[in-house]
C-alpha cells in the first residue's frame, strides 16, 4: 500500500481565490514553478490527463495544490465555461445544503443528524401518511449516507459484505429525484440495516432544505454557498420532457434535484472541492460546520456497512492503495469527479460527460465557448471499467518526494 506523508506547505497561506471574473485563481503554468511551489511533475500530470481523455467522450482535469491552481486541460466538449449536466456530483451539494440548514436552523435540528426525517417539522404535507411505519425511524444521517433502506440499486452492502437481492428500483434517474418517487419509495431493509446506492435517498434531504428554510434548494445555494464562493453561471439541468410528473407545462422539474443533475463551471467545482479542504471555510466566514465537513470525509455510524459518508466515498479503510486514507470524492455518470485529499492539500476536478450531458436544452444555461466537433463518435473502451480512482492515483503519482 502506498504511504504518502503531507508535505510542507510551501509558502501556502490562507489563499481563496476570487470569482473568475475578478482574476480566479492563482496559476503555476511551468514546470519549474509547478515543481517548485506545488510539489509536482508536469509530465506525470500531463499522463494522467492522457489516461482522462480515454475515459469519457469529452472532459477536462484540473488540479489544486497548496492553494495554486497548476493543471488545467481539456478535450472534447470540455471547457472551462461549459456547463454539462454532472449527473450525481450534484448529491454532494444536496449534503452540503443540508450542512448549511442545520448551522442555520439549529433548533430545527436540536438531535443534529440523530432527528428524525419523516416529522411534519422536516417533511410536507404529501409525506403522510406514511406507507410504511419503519421510516418513522429513518435518520437524516442514514439518509445522507445512503443507509436508511431506502429502495436503490445493486449490489446492496451489509457490514461490508456485497450481496444482490431481488427487485431493485426501476428507475434510479432523473425520475427518482422527484418528491413523488422519493417519499412514495419502499424500503429494502430496517433503516440502518443496509447500504444501497439510492438517488430517491438524496432527494429526500433536497425536500428537507426546502420545507424547512421555505425556498427551493437552489436559492439556498445561491445565497449561502455559490454567491459566497464566487461562481459564475451555474444551474440544474431541470428541464426534463419526458418525464410523466413532476414537471410544468414547459417541462421543468417543479423542485430542484436533490439526487444530482447539477451544472458548474470547471472552475467552480475546484472552488466546492477547496471549500471542504478548508474544513467549510471561506476567507473569514463558515460556510459549513467544520465537524459536518469532517465526517464527509471519514467513515460514518449511521453507514457501517460500506465506504459512503455523506454523498462521498472514503478511503478511510484505505481500498484504493494508491492514495492516502484521508481521501474523499464524489463521482458521477459520465465520468465526472471531485476529489479532496486534505492531507496533500489537493483538490482535483476530473470534468467528464457524454454528448447528452452538454445538451444546453437540459439547462437552458448560456453556452459561451466553442466546440470544434472532435470526439462525436467517441466509444468508450470495452474494458473501461471504474476509472473514479485510477485517475486520483495517477495525480497523486506526480507529486514528488
């Protein structure tokens, strides 16, 4: 198993970087200063970016060390103003919405993630009756972590053994990030009892945010965290036709998508990452609480049964050798994700996505950059597999001793 130990901060400060519009952030663009101030080796980037281009049509890779932002690249559609649909990233800000209400709302949340989700103080209305007395049980944070049994999809984890039981979900799309699919959901087991990755699991706190704080989960991002943090244009690719319910008579999801369907800039998804790696903290304001942040990162108790905290996957019992087991992410269909390694001090954006996900009509978002054509007939490799960790490991390969 790889080791790496946190090296020096190299004249690191307490640096967050201004809104692009206003300069973005600090650049190392030689190899000489990449070694130098981040640690790096501009070739073994420059490998690890080759291996991204063959993991998704189109994407970029882009890295944050010590505050410096020294790799960026792109290929496809990637770009650093595209805003493609980032499919299930989105749920790691659906937990950072919550984060947020509960630092907002502390009486509403006087048991912190221990309170109960199905109470007419978290729920509305169209939760009750409810179909089923076990969810009387469910918690926030077995809801967060995925654990609250909670119909989703095989394989189902108990206690770190992988199992497949029968009738899984129909449908774990744009669909299950509806109210109705998501509070109508049946259980699989006794919450706690299991871990399944469910996208009705993540709407659920989506709901929460918007019952209790009383507007849609987006507005709270954008007054509590984008604003702050400085993004340029972002959105959810809310506009979704085909879907029978849930939907206005111009095809847009009535509520924001807590299961994902996010679309951020390039650059404002290092901003998210580095958000976390600074422990929910931007300049001189908490964002989030910092012990929220902290169990993000780290294996959680209402989840014993698989590496899923809250919407991230953990390395805490260090499955992927090559990086250090304080290594967090979230990953995405399409090929999409944030990683943060705080003991490195690095975030990595991994941009990905097929030719659906840049459908402008998803977002109905500004398109302000050209694309040349190449990679359409793009076709993944039919031994693709799962490239979330090696991408992170062949990053963490550059930096040198």
């Amino acid at each position: 198993m790889l080791v790496l130990m946190a090296l020096p901060l190299l004249g690191a400060d307490d640096y967050f970087p201004p809104p692009d519009a206003q300069g973005g952030w600090r650049r190392l663009k030689t190899a000489s200063s990449i070694a130098r101030r981040a640690g790096m080796d501009l070739a073994k980037l420059d490998a690890a970016f080759a291996y991204a281009q063959g993991t998704a049509q189109h994407g970029g890779l882009l890295v944050v060390r010590h505050g410096y932002l020294l790799y960026e690249k792109y290929y496809g559609r990637g770009d650093r103003e595209a805003l493609p649909e980032l499919a299930s990233v989105g749920k790691a800000f659906t937990s950072a919405a919550l984060g947020m209400a509960m630092m907002d709302k502390p009486a509403v949340f006087a048991q912190g993630l221990d309170e109960r989700v199905w109470t007419p103080k978290l729920l509305p209305a169209e939760a009750f009756p409810v179909d089923d007395e076990r969810k009387l049980k469910i918690t926030l944070g077995q809801v967060l972590s995925m654990a609250a049994g909670i119909r989703g999809t095989n394989p189902v984890y108990v206690k770190g053994e992988k199992q497949v039981w029968e009738n899984p979900t129909i449908d774990n799309g744009p669909w299950s990030t509806t109210d109705e699919f998501a509070l109508r959901q049946t259980l699989w087991c006794h919450p706690g009892d299991c871990y399944s990755y469910s996208t009705a699991s993540s709407h659920i706190p989506a709901i929460v945010v918007r019952h209790v704080m009383g507007m849609e989960m987006e507005e709270y991002l954008r007054r509590r965290l984008t604003g702050p943090l400085g993004f340029g244009d972002w959105g959810y690719a809310m506009y979704r036709p085909k879907l029978k319910s849930g939907i206005d008579a111009q095809g847009r999801m009535l509520h924001t998508p807590g299961g994902g369907s996010i679309a951020v800039r390039a650059t404002d998804m290092l901003r998210f990452g580095y958000l976390f790696l600074k422990q929910g903290r931007w300049g001189k304001r908490q964002i989030l609480p910092a012990e929220f942040v902290a169990q993000c990162g780290r294996g959680v108790s209402y989840n014993p049964h698989y590496t899923h905290s809250f919407n991230f996957n953990v390395n805490e019992d260090g499955h992927l050798a090559g990086a250090p087991r304080d290594a967090f992410w979230k990953g995405g269909a399409g090929g999409y994700a944030i990683y943060v390694v705080p003991s490195l001090d690095l975030v990595v954006w991994k941009l990905g996505g097929n030719e659906g996900q840049y459908d402008p009509a998803l977002t109905r978002l500004p398109v302000r950059y050209r694309y040349d054509g190449s990679r359409a007939d793009w076709k993944a490799p039919a031994n693709a597999g799962d490239t979330t960790g090696k991408t992170l490991e062949m990053v963490i390969r550059a930096i040198t001793p």
